[in-house]
C-alpha cells in the first residue's frame, strides 16, 4: 500500500512539471508568435521618449544649506527629548522655524522677482522681447509668485536643523544661481527688520543715551584741561549742577530704566504689570536723585576761588565718568540681550551655477530606461490579450459551425 502511494505522489508531481513546463512553452510560443507586436510597443515608448528628451527644456538647478542661528528655545527642549523617546526628532530651537517660515514666505518670493525683474523670464509666452513690452496685459507680482513657489523647495534635516534651499529654472543655469543668492540676502534683510524687539528698542535708546554722555564726558575733560593750564578761570555750568559720582550713576539708572520704559509701551507684546514696576522704580529713582540733590546744595564751604572752581569741575568730572559708565554697562546687557532674541542663519554651502553640459532634468538615460522596460511590459501583455481575444474568437466560430451541422 505505502509503494503505491509513493508511486502516486510521484506521478503527480511530475505530471504537475510536466504541465508547468509545458505551459511555460506555450507562453514562449505565444511571445514567438506576436514579436512584432512586443517589438512594436517596445519600440514605441522609446521613440516617444526620445523625442520628448530632445525637445524638451533643459531644467537646471542648484543647492545651498545654511544653519539657522540665534532665537530663543521656549519649552522646545523638553518637547524634543520627548519626541527622540518615541522614534522621532524636532528641531529644539525656535529660529529653524522661523527662518523656515520666511523662505517660504509669499513677502520674499515676491521681493526677489523685483529686485531680478524675472516677470518676462517668468511669463516668456507673454513678453515680447524685440519690443521689450507686454504682448497683453502684464502679469502681477502676486502672479509671479506663484510660479516662483513652484521652481523654490525648502527642506529641513530635523536631527541637525540644517536647512536646503533649492531653486530650478529652465534653459538659464545663472538665473537659478541668482534666484538662490538673491533668496538669501532677501531672508536676511526681512529677518533683521522683523527682529525689531523690545531689547533692540533698549539697545538703541540706551545707546542714544550713551553717545550724549561721551560727549559731555570729553568737553568735561577739555574744559578740565583748559582749567589746569590756566586757559580758562570759571567753570561753566555743564548738565546738572550735582557734584558727586553716585549721582552720576543714578542718573544713569534713570536714563536706562526711562529708555526700558520707552521700549515696553512702544512694543505690543509688552504686559502691563512689567510697565506698571518699571514705572514705579523709575519714580523712585528721581525721589532718590531730588535728595541727593538737596544734600548737595548745601555741603559746600567756604574756600577760594579757584580751589571751588576744581572741586566743581572734579565733581563734575565724577558724575560724567559715572554716568557714562553706568550707561555703557547697560548698553553691553542690551546688546548681548538682543543677541539672544536675534534670528539669523549662517550658510554652509552657498549656491552655485549649475553646468549647463548636465542639467538637472530631463534624466535622459533613466526616462530611455523606463520607457524601453515599459514598453517591453506593454508589448507582452498586448500579445497574450491579442493571443486570448484570437482563441475565444476561434472557440465560437469552431461551436458556431456545430451547432450548424447538428
């Protein structure tokens, strides 16, 4: 029983391989069969591709990375120490997106086809350039824009922050190459501008501040000089009449906390509660500056001439010294401040002309490669359906004509 079980299962496998290998001629015969018709569509799809690769534009492109710089990082770093457990990265620093944002933005796209005139480059099918004018009616900023947005892609690397800028353009590697330089300086310039902050404000007014207390510091010493060697008998009233260097700095104080002041209320992003404190010390400032004031009115004595002409110009030298001091410690905190709120990238890779002996697209041997494996694919399948409509064909003609000698 169990050899004529084994000599079953064995006639069938190899009447199973003996229908397989059959089918499988059957297949070659049919592809024999309709060669022309593989050839044809084979040939087909890569004459059509041929003659698209030859007739179309040349599309040129190029590439520049740059590292966002600066900005603060508001509760990112927690968030992106969290998305690391889970598999996946963010980027920890608020100035990649924001950099991001203005690559991307319509306001810059817009600013590089000014500065470029790239409207007719654009727009080549409605520009005339023998007459250098508009065929019809001339195509708007806002038109441009959309058509650049297509040629501009922005990427970012989220495990490093690393932005890539690329640009393509058809026939004209240069202006690719210039659509990516002019991107950049525009990022830069609406970063600085929007990068108007509360502690920039403060850096500027201190630093106003700052240059008029030079400047009464060097006539302080002048006069000071011209007094010592006798060019000069009285001391003239120079700023406040106070005599001592502690006036001098909080008077600085003052001046630094009224330009805080001044840039709270002009920013809206500013909170009242910090305006409402900051208006509070800078009234006790001025209590602190009418006392010393008072104080210092009436601690002079009686002495000569001269020597009450030098002790007023060194007090006065003391309180220019001490002011100047004072407001140059607080334009140093304001700069390193705005440092930190500042945004800004840094360019890795600038871009470059892209050679115009390989353009970026058409790929020419890939779409021959597709098209010829395509057509090839194509052609095999129109043989087998062309070989199976012919046998259901024969099949009713062949039950046709039995039907009629019955």
């Amino acid at each position: 029983m169990e050899e004529k079980k084994e000599l079953s299962s064995r006639e069938y496998v190899s009447s199973y391989v003996e229908e397989d290998e059959i089918d499988l001629y059957e297949l070659w015969l049919v592809l024999k069969k309709r060669k022309k018709w593989v050839w044809g569509f084979t040939l087909s799809f890569v004459l059509i591709a041929l003659i698209y690769v030859l007739i179309a534009s040349p599309v040129y492109r190029t590439e520049t990375t740059l590292m966002p710089l600066g900005g603060k990082n508001k509760g990112l770093g927690s968030l992106a120490a969290l998305a690391s457990l889970a598999g996946f990265s963010i980027p920890t620093s608020q100035s990649g997106i924001t950099v991001e944002a203005v690559l991307k933005s319509r306001t810059l796209r817009e600013e590089v086809i000014k500065r470029l005139h790239l409207l007719p480059l654009l727009f080549p099918d409605k520009w005339d350039p023998v007459k250098k004018k508009w065929k019809k009616e001339a195509p708007t900023l806002y038109d441009g824009q959309k058509i650049l947005k297509d040629l501009m892609s922005v990427s970012t690397d989220r495990k490093t922050g690393v932005l890539t800028l690329s640009v393509e353009f058809k026939k004209y590697p240069k202006v690719a190459y210039k659509i990516a330089k002019e991107t950049l300086e525009v990022a830069r310039e609406i970063l600085n501008e929007k990068a108007f902050t509360i502690a920039r404000r403060y850096r500027i007014y201190v630093g106003e501040r700052l240059k008029d207390a030079e400047k009464l510091l060097k006539k302080t010493e002048k006069i000071y000089k011209e007094f010592l060697s006798g060019k000069i008998k009285e001391v003239p009233l120079i700023g406040p009449e106070e005599d001592f260097e502690t006036y001098g700095k909080v008077k600085g104080k003052l001046i630094a906390k009224q330009a805080k002041l001044r840039a709270l209320e002009e920013s809206k992003y500013s909170s009242r509660e910090k305006i409402r404190e900051l208006k509070g010390e800078i009234y006790e400032l001025k209590k602190k500056l009418q006392n010393l004031k008072s104080k210092l009115n009436t601690s002079y004595v009686a002495a000569p001439e001269y020597l009450w002409n030098l002790k007023k110009l060194q007090a006065r030298m003391e309180i220019a010294i001490g002011l100047y001091e004072t407001l140059l410690k607080e334009y140093e905190l304001a700069k390193a401040k705005e440092m930190q709120e500042r945004i800004s990238f840094q360019v890795i890779d600038p871009p470059y002309v892209p050679e115009k002996k390989h353009p970026y697209k058409p790929k020419k041997k890939l779409i021959l490669a597709v098209a010829g494996v395509s057509g090839l694919f194509m052609g095999i399948f129109a043989a087998f359906f062309k070989e199976w409509l012919d046998n259901v064909r024969r099949r009713y003609e062949e039950e046709a004509k039995d039907e009629e000698s019955t």
